[in-house]
C-alpha cells in the first residue's frame, strides 16, 4: 500500500493527473480557432498530408487548397478571435455536424507558418489517416488538439521525472496556465516546450549526476539529437547549444572528442538554420496580406541590420523596455487570441510562485551548484535567445513602426526556465515540506481562473 502511495503522490505523476486533466478541460472549452495561430497550423498540417512542403500561391497571394467545409468553420469563428462577441454553443453543435466532403475546394488564403513536419508530428500523421476516414472537420480539430497534449504530457513528464534537481520548478512551470493553453491547442508551442524542458532536464542530469563519471556514445547521441530537434523546432532556441559547456570535460574522457563532437554539432546546426532563414525570406507569395505595401524584403532588413549593428542593439533594447509590462504578464498566461490574460494580481502571484519553487529542496533531491561562469553562459545565452526571437519578428512583420512589434509573450517562455537556474545559489534553498502543497494547490486556482476566464469571455 505505501509503494502504491509513494508511486501515485511521486512529482512527475501528481504533474500528469493535472496537466492531462486541465489540458482536457481547456481543449473541450477553448473554440474552434481561437487559441493563437491554430488556423495556420491546421492548414499547414493539411498541406503535408498533400506532400506541400510549402505553401500555394495563387495570383500572388500565400494559402492553401482546403475543403469549403473547413473555410465555412474557419469563416464562421475567426470573427470572435479580437472580439467581445459571445459565441452561441448551438453553432459549435451545428458545425460539429459538417461533414468534410474533402474534393470540393476551395482556395484559402493564409499566412503560412514556417515549421518543419517535425513540429507537427506525429499530429499531421493523425490528420492524414482522419483524411482517409472522412472524419468531420470539428472532430479533426479536437483530436489533433488532443495529440498536441499528449506529446507535451510525454516530454513534460519525462523532464520531471529524469532532472536531478529542480523538480519542482519544472512541475510548476509546466502547469503555467499558457503552457497548458497551448500545449491542448493545435500549436507547435506544446511540442517546443516539451523538447525544451526534456533538454534542460538531461543537461542538468549529464552535468550534475555524481554517478554519471564518464558518457557513454549512447548519452552524448541523445543531448544531440535533443538541442538538433530544438534548432528545427524553433530556430530562435538555437543558442542552447552553448549549454553544452556546463557539461565538465572531464566526463567525456577526451578534450578531442569533448570539442570535436560540439564543432560537428555547431556546423550542422548553423547549415540547418542558413537554410531555414533562407527558405524564409525567399518564400514567395507573402504580399500585402502579411506585410502591407512598399516595404523592404528580408535580405534587405539583414543588411540594413549589418550596416548599423549599434542601432539595431539600441532598437531591441528599446522595443523590449517599450513592451516589458506586456511581455511580464503575457509570458505566464495568454489565451485566446492573445488579449486575454488572468489578473495582474494572479500574475504576480505566478511570478512569486515560480520563485518560490525555483529555490525548494526536497529532501532526495542534490543541490547543484552553478559557478558564476555557469551563470554567465547561461545569462549569455538568454540574451542571444532574445535577439533571435526580436529579430525574428522583425523579418517577418516589422518594417516602418519605431518598435519592434507583434512579439508574444509566449515567444520566451521556454527561456523562462532557464531564467530560474540563474537563482539557484547552493546554500540558499527551501526544505518546508509545505512548498509543493502550495504549488499544487496555486496551480489548481491558476488553472481555474483561467477556464473561467475562457468561459466569461467566448460563452
């Protein structure tokens, strides 16, 4: 009875009763479209079950050829997705009865996302074999939301169960009410933060773990394969590849073999994003629909970037100071179509929250102890991360305003857990048996409040 007990109450599963419950919950309640960019990425799976590695362009214009029953669903909800208009349950009834009738189509226009299959898998697999079944449309987007889960349930899970430290920093910030939004929606965000999380666990286990002495071939393949699924996920992460040297040396056996296996592991990485910014700006079909008229190309903001690097620095740091309110609420709780947000006194709570688990011990755990150099790499990497991300944006949809705008909170959550390692200190820390009840408990109302907020806002 006490190993049945010890086993239920264990972190990682109290963390998967809770996560698949709300997740549940949130992908039932949260309607058709609604959740940031769902459509882009229904129709972008859609494209792949086609063999469209890309999108259509037609007279010009970036979309897709899709059933005219989806256009009708995604005509009918994309109206509420900036508005405070109610969304009546009986069309959701209604449309949950359309049927796909896949060969009458129609040409949707989109902007399309930029992600590799990999982001979309194994949902896209799903949708291909709904596709066959002649599955109603509604019924697809619920079930692909329901794969999304799953994967980040399973990354979520094995991050928790495997890190050596910080369990319970990571069991919280995987129940942030956006992580949960977003992982039960049809996103990439889920399968990101997963990954993400999944990394910075086996890092810290690689770096850390007494008994680790030396890694084997099989333990330095999988931290490759990690940091590479995260480069094509989403290149903007591509700095975590310098955690590599939190790694000791010594545990590789060799400085040959300790600096040859990450110069192998740079070069492919840095081919591999060349090739992505490069898919990016030459896509064709991105017209004024996305961007508006008469303004510069990509290469163009490149080079116009190069040509004053100072001036580029001082427009980020000014885009962030100009947006930091924004970006400290929004990168714990963004539903909907990115407006909606819980409380600013729930969100400082969360903040408080995340601290206090960041510095609680349990008993079993070891206390690693991150030098001031570790510290600075991983400072270091943070702000590299954050230029990425803003200079993403830029590209794609900044060109004339004094700020680098459309940047989303949920953009740097993933760092968010990387953030909390710069607060471990190896004699400061919280043994309270009571912390991991308050985290549960605050995780729960958090979670609340958030459906709440849903339902006030859509029914």
């Amino acid at each position: 009875m006490n190993n049945i007990k010890s086993i239920l109450f264990r972190c990682e599963n109290v963390f998967l009763i809770f996560c698949l419950l709300w997740g549940l919950v949130f992908l039932c309640v949260n309607p058709p479209f609604q959740a940031p960019d769902e459509a882009a990425h229904f129709f972008k799976m859609w494209g792949y079950t086609q063999g469209t590695l890309r999108h259509t362009i037609k007279d010009g214009w970036s979309g897709i050829e899709l059933p005219k029953s989806i256009d009708n669903i995604y005509n009918f909800y994309s109206q509420y997705v900036y508005s405070n208009k109610k969304i009546p349950l009986i069309e959701t009834v209604k449309y949950s009865k359309l049927p796909l009738k896949k060969d009458d189509k129609v040409f949707v226009k989109f902007i399309p996302t930029s992600y590799t299959p990999l982001s979309y898998f194994p949902s896209f697999v799903v949708l291909w074999i709904m596709k066959l079944l002649n599955f109603k449309p509604l019924f697809m987007m619920y079930i692909l939301r329901f794969c999304s889960l799953l994967v980040y349930l399973a990354l979520a899970y094995s991050a928790i169960r495997i890190t050596p430290c910080k369990k319970w920093l990571f069991w919280f910030f995987g129940l942030l009410p956006v992580n949960v939004y977003q992982a039960s929606a049809i996103s990439t965000d889920g399968i990101t933060l997963g990954f993400v999380m999944l990394f910075a666990a086996y890092t810290l286990k690689l770096a850390f773990r007494e008994d680790i002495v030396k890694l084997d071939k099989k333990q330095i393949i999988i931290w490759d394969v990690l940091i590479t699924c995260i480069g094509i996920l989403k290149f903007a992460y591509f700095p975590l590849i310098l955690l590599y040297f939190l790694i000791p040396k010594t545990k590789f056996g060799s400085t040959k073999l300790y600096f040859t296996n990450f110069a192998a592991l740079l070069v492919l990485n840095i081919l591999m994003l060349a090739c992505f910014i490069s898919g990016i700006m030459t896509a064709k079909g991105l017209n004024s629909y996305n961007y508006g008229k008469n303004l510069l190309g990509g290469f163009d903001i490149i080079k116009k970037i190069l040509s004053a690097p100072l001036d580029y620095i001082i427009l980020v740091v000014r885009s962030t100071l100009f947006l930091r309110y924004f970006l400290f609420y929004n990168i714990i709780s963004s539903v909907g179509g990115n407006l909606i947000m819980i409380p600013n006194f729930a969100a400082n709570l969360t903040w408080f929250l995340i601290f206090l688990a960041s510095f609680y011990k349990n008993g079993a755990e070891k206390i690693i102890n991150l030098t001031l150099k570790n510290k600075a790499l991983i400072f270091g990497i943070l702000i590299f991360c954050h230029f990425l991300i803003m200079t993403s944006v830029y590209l794609i949809y900044q060109r004339t305003e004094p700020y680098i705008v459309g940047i989303q909170g949920r953009y740097l959550t993933p760092l968010l857990l990387y953030f909390m390692l710069l607060f471990n200190f190896k004699n400061v820390c919280i043994k309270n048996k009571i912390v991991p009840a308050i985290l549960v408990f605050a995780a729960q109302l958090l979670l609340l409040m958030t459906f709440t907020i849903i339902i006030v806002y859509y029914y």
